[in-house]
C-alpha cells in the first residue's frame, strides 16, 4: 500500500517521524502518530496545490490525492513529508 512519512526537525537537529499516512483498501488515507498533529490534519485539511484557482482543501477522505499533496503540504525545514512510497 501506498503511504508517505511526515518528519519534524528536533531541538538537536534530528528529524523524527511524527505521522505515517497510508492509503487504506477502500480509498480513504488513514493516517497514525501524535495525536494533536493527527487531529488537526484531518480536520483542517491541506491546500489542494493541484488545483491552484478553486483554493480547495483536501482530507483523508479524498485517498490518493489527499496523499499527493502531502509532500507539498509539508515541505519546510520544521515539517517535511516524504514523497509516496509502497
């Protein structure tokens, strides 16, 4: 299954894994780590950088594209995500 991985920088530089999206057998992603992250991603959703126009926001619910959008999502020096993996 596809998933991607979200990092955050640490006091000592390190990156830790915070949050592990995956897109589950029905469509939907479901994501597991720390809790406040957890609920604040799907419940405010992230920016469809897809579609640039309409200002759409993307949740679990939307599968694939939800994890597409991830990378951009999350790509500063405090929080990055991966690209998709399998």
């Amino acid at each position: 299954m596809a998933f991607v991985e979200i990092y955050k920088l640490q006091n000592n530089g390190e990156q830790k894994k915070i949050a592990v999206c995956q897109l589950a057998s029905d469509g939907r992603v479901v994501c597991e780590g720390e809790e406040v992250f957890i609920h604040n991603l799907t419940s405010e959703g992230i920016h469809d950088y897809s579609n640039e126009t309409r200002h759409q926001k993307l949740f679990p619910k939307d599968g694939q594209k939800f994890l597409e959008n991830l990378k951009y999502a999350f790509r500063s020096a405090y929080l990055s995500a991966t690209d998709i993996q399998e």
